[in-house]
C-alpha cells in the first residue's frame, strides 16, 4: 500500500468519504475496532467517526429509519452539491436526499444521497470544515470503491459525464471502477458500489469476520487491483477486503 498523508481537498468526482448506516452503531464500533484497530472519539456522539492513529477514515451512523438498508456508501467530493445534484437528474439519476448540512451548526460540510440510471447508490460531499478522508489507500481504510452494474455501458456514458476530469483528466487517479455484476454475484443482485478496505491477508481477515460474527459472502477471487473477498459485518452491511 502506498503512504498517506492529510488530504486537504479532493476535486469533483474523486471518493472522499465512506460511511455505514447500522442499527446498532454500538456494536458497530466493536466489530470494526477490533477488525480494523478503528478508535472512535467519545465526542463523535451518536454518530461513530472511526479514527485510524487519530486520524479520520470512516463514520459509522444509525440508521433514522428501521426500513431503510443496512449499507456501506461511499460519497464523490463536489464543491457544489446542489449543481451537482441537477446534473445527476439531467443525466438520468434520481436524487434521494437532497443537499442537507451536516454537523451540529452545519458546518462539516454538505450531504446528499443520489443514484445512478440502474438505481445503484451513492452520496455526494461537499466539505466544509470536513475534507473527507485524512487516511486512505492504506491497510484498514477505504482504498477502493467497485460499481457493479447490469448494463456497463450506460453508467460508462453516466458517470464519464459527471466525473469526466476524475476518471480521464491528465491528473487522473480513479479510485473506483465498474464491472458486470453477474461477473461475481447472481444476475439478480441489483447493482451498487461495493467499498474495500485494504488489508494484509485475505484469508486471515476472513477468520477474523467470521469470529466478530459477520459472514463470508464471496471467498478471495483475484481481480487487476488485488485480491478480494466480500463479507458482511454482525449487523449484515456488505463490504470487501482487498490485499494487494
């Protein structure tokens, strides 16, 4: 894994930020402390920011309603939600939460809830005094973010209009891709954003899962980024683990 250092901004379309809406954030906090040595500050609240060596990587929130899924998101940086959130609409994406501040005063920075065309989700994040990851590209934080969609093509035509200078800029360094998703789950797996942390070994990550209580959905496969395995945690919200 390459080194880290403190971002202090990320242009338009690159993953800034990750977090998880969970039941129970409580439980949360000892399944991923454990997994991934993630602390997390008492004056986060009720919401867990997940610190790796004091540093911010990921949040862990309760979810404001029992009917809506227990998930990973991954969110794109945008210093303009709102416009952003337009284009989104005009491209054939649906907006399921509008641009909403965030933080007590509102002044961590701007969240909203989109998806594309094939109904996959993702968030969108404009900073405030929150940049987005402090640490990432590195064992136990996000390193990558895979779309897996029906019709490859379509969200190609989608997201290379959105996030064009992201994915194809001089300066580009995508830190997401996509693939068919009967290409590792069943046809009927609807599409979405799978996040991957890094870890060292695979497999010894696996056990660990498995002993905190959550479950192996796919067993370690070897793609052009790393090898991955897809679990879920104790309360059922699905990620992957990537060694490289």
């Amino acid at each position: 894994m390459a080194e880290s250092a403190v971002v202090a901004e990320f242009s338009e379309g690159v993953p800034c930020w990750v977090d998880a809406q969970l039941p129970d954030v409580e439980a949360g906090k000892r399944f991923y402390g454990e997994l991934f040595g993630w602390t997390f500050p008492e004056e986060s609240g009720p919401a867990g920011w997940a610190e790796l060596d004091g540093e911010p990587v990921a949040a862990l929130t309760p979810k404001s309603d029992g009917r809506m899924p227990t998930v990973w998101t991954v969110y794109f940086a945008t210093p303009d939600a709102a416009a952003l959130t337009r284009r989104i609409a005009e491209a054939g994406g649906q907006i399921i939460t509008a641009p909403t501040k965030a933080g007590a005063s509102g002044g961590l920075g701007t969240a909203a809830l989109a998806t594309d065309p094939e109904g996959a989700v993702f968030g969108l994040w404009q900073p405030g005094s929150h940049a987005g990851f402090a640490k990432h590209h590195e064992r136990r934080t996000f390193c990558w973010a895979e779309l897996y969609a029906r019709d490859t093509a379509t969200v190609d035509r989608f997201y290379g209009a959105l996030f064009h200078d992201a994915l194809f800029g001089p300066d580009a360094t995508p830190d997401f891709g996509r693939v068919p998703v009967s290409g590792v789950f069943p046809a009927e797996m609807p599409p979405h954003f799978l996040v991957h942390f890094g870890v060292e070994d695979c497999e010894e990550t696996l056990g660990t899962v498995n002993r905190l209580g959550g479950r192996v959905q796919v067993t370690p496969f070897d793609t052009s980024y790393g090898r991955v395995a897809v679990v879920t945690d104790n309360q059922g919200a699905s990620f992957a683990v990537l060694e490289r």
